[in-house]
C-alpha cells in the first residue's frame, strides 16, 4: 500500500451500508490500485450474468460510483465476502 493512502474497510458482518464503488472495489482487490480494482470488479459484475441481472434490478448502472445497501449486499452475495 502507497504511504499515505488510506484503504477503507468494509463491514462484512451482515449489514450492508452504502459505500463508494472504489471502496468495495479495494475491499475485493486490495493488492491493485482503485482504479485498477474498480475496472477489476466492473469486469467481474459484467462478465457475470447472473450478477449483472440482479444488480440491474437495484437500477445498477457501469458508471455509478455510490452503491445502495442492496446493491452492495448483492455483490457480496455473489462474490462472497472481500
């Protein structure tokens, strides 16, 4: 991790909050940079059917950048937990 920067945990213990997409996208990929994690995750969620359909049931678009509480409980449900 570069000095200075700070990564922001996500709560994983079963209670979704709304976060940043970057945020969650460290949170799946902590080894990458935001913007490497978040083209990461964005190529996760497209090339995964079923995913891309239930996020587009929360009104999921490829340029949010704030993700609701369900929509963050989909992903991890999904993926699993970061």
């Amino acid at each position: 991790m570069q000095a200075g920067k700070e990564v922001a945990m996500i709560d994983v213990s079963g209670d979704a909050k709304s976060c940043f997409f970057t945020d969650l996208a460290r949170a799946y990929c902590p080894y990458l940079t935001a913007r490497y994690a978040s083209r990461t995750l964005r190529r996760w969620i497209r090339l995964n059917g079923r995913l891309s359909s239930l996020l587009a049931d929360t009104g999921y678009s490829d340029t949010c950048r704030l993700l609701t509480p369900k929509q963050v409980a989909v992903i991890m449900d999904e993926l699993g937990e970061p």
